[in-house]
C-alpha cells in the first residue's frame, strides 16, 4: 500500500494512505498542517484508535461547523453533497463562518506494525460526530447521538469542496443511505 508517513513525538509513526488522501479533499485546508500536527502526538501504549484534538499554538484556520437550531427528523434543512461522499451532510446557510481554531482533530487507528497508526481523516477545529449514515456507527445509541449531533448542527457550505445546495429532512437523506440503525 503506497503511503505517507509522519513522525510522531514519541517516535512512532502515522501513515496517510494514498484514500484518505483523497477523502481529505474534502478538508483541504488540514492537509498542510497534517505533519506538524502529527509530530504532536503521542501514540497510545494500548493500541486503542486515536480521536483528539491537537493543540498548534496559532491560529490554523476556521473550524467547518456551525452550531443551529436544532431539527426534528421531518424538518428541511440544507444538504450538500461534499466531495468523495456517498451521502449529503448538512450544511449552513451560505455566508456562516466557522469560528478562527487552533486545534486540528486527527483520527487515527492502530496499524499492523508496532508503533504504527493509520490516519483515519482530519479536519480543523474540534472533534465532531460521524454523520448519521456512516456505515462505520455500531450501535443505535451511536446513532442516535450522531443524528442528536448533525441535527443542531452544521457545515460551512465550501462550493469548492461540495455540490449544489438543496432542501431536505435528515429521513429523506438516511433513506437514501439506508443506515444500518435508524
């Protein structure tokens, strides 16, 4: 498998593969910061998977998320299609901003080789909930919390990384996905 590998502080190591890669062309903007940032952590002696917030010291840019309103499942709202998705995330009226951050999320989990992770996905600003039709959410508690999540909240539209912006329910977009949990 052809991949990136960054140095972390404790001398392991997190690899990029060449997907994530891709998938984080959703999120361009991290894909600058990831080394610095990963030369940040500290893998964990227990080989659990790696979801956390990574202090830079300045500020990287703008986090990708606003609070709103919250939402009932029926209620419309704005989706978007983002970049290498399957499904439509919801997203905020054009013109919100995301606030300034100095924290990157890395997700990572343990690879093969000892001392060594995969990254996962990242994104700047703070950790956030997999969007409710994630196939990867094992449990309908989890689910219920990530839908609870995307429901009072949402993206910042970037029509640099996402598709034309329509109106629709969070039911009309888990149909579409058929979530294991709903």
């Amino acid at each position: 498998m052809n991949m990136e590998k960054h140095r972390t502080v404790c001398g392991g190591f997190i690899g990029i593969p060449t997907r994530v890669l891709h998938h984080l062309q959703a999120h361009p903007d991290v894909i600058v910061h990831l080394s610095n940032a990963i030369s940040k952590i500290h893998l964990p002696s227990d080989r659990k998977k790696i979801e956390c917030e990574v202090e830079m010291g300045c500020i990287v840019g703008r986090g990708g998320v606003v609070k709103t309103n919250a939402l009932k499942i029926d209620d419309l709202a704005l989706f978007a299609l983002r970049t290498n998705r399957k499904f439509p995330s919801r997203v905020a009226p054009s013109g919100q901003v995301g606030t300034e951050s100095s924290t990157i999320v890395i997700i990572a989990k343990p690879s093969f080789a000892e001392g060594q992770y995969e990254l996962i996905t990242a994104w700047i600003g703070s950790l956030a909930k997999k969007e409710p039709w994630d196939p990867s959410i094992l449990s309908q508690d989890e689910f219920e919390d990530c839908l609870h999540f995307w429901s009072t909240t949402a993206l910042v539209f970037d029509p640099a990384t996402m598709g034309t912006v329509s109106e629709n329910s969070w039911r009309k977009v888990l149909a579409l996905a058929n979530p294991k949990f709903g």
